[in-house]
C-alpha cells in the first residue's frame, strides 16, 4: 500500500523491524493502530527521536487487514496523505 501511494519503507524488514539507521532519518513515522496499538504518548518519543519526520497514528486496520478493508483503503490513504501534506 505504501508504495502504491508512492511512498518507500525506510526498514526492509518483513516483520516487526527495528529501527537503526545510524545518522539517517524517515519522512514520515507511522504508529498503526495494530497489531501494537501505539498512542499518543508513542508519537511523542518517536518525534523526539526523529525531530524532522513527521509522526502519525494510522488505523492499523488499513495497513494489515486484507478483505473487505481494501475496499476502502484507497479513500483512506488518500486522505492520510492529504492530511500529512498539509501539517
């Protein structure tokens, strides 16, 4: 999904990854909603960590359910990305 909205994945893991770049930061953080249910209190330590990125709580039903959920997936990255470009 990410890279049909024409993102890239900074980690090229399959699952559960681990965040160690060195000196190298991403655009953008998503905390989804699942299978980690990350709250408020996550943006703010991974802002901290990553001071230029922009961090966001995304509905991890969108990322990591597959079904009736893709139907309306497009609608909603459209809007996150909207949002994100906006902020």
């Amino acid at each position: 999904m990410l890279e049909k909205c024409g993102l890239r994945n900074f980690v090229n893991e399959e699952r559960y990854p681990e965040i160690n770049k060195g000196n190298k930061s991403p655009d953008l953080v998503f905390l989804s909603s699942e299978p980690f249910p990350f709250k408020q209190k996550h943006v703010q330590a991974y802002q901290e960590r990553y001071p230029d990125a922009k961090v966001v709580l995304v509905d991890g039903e969108m990322f990591s359910w597959y079904g009736s959920r893709l139907t309306l997936a497009p609608k909603y990255f459209k809007e996150l990305l909207k949002q994100i470009a906006l902020n």
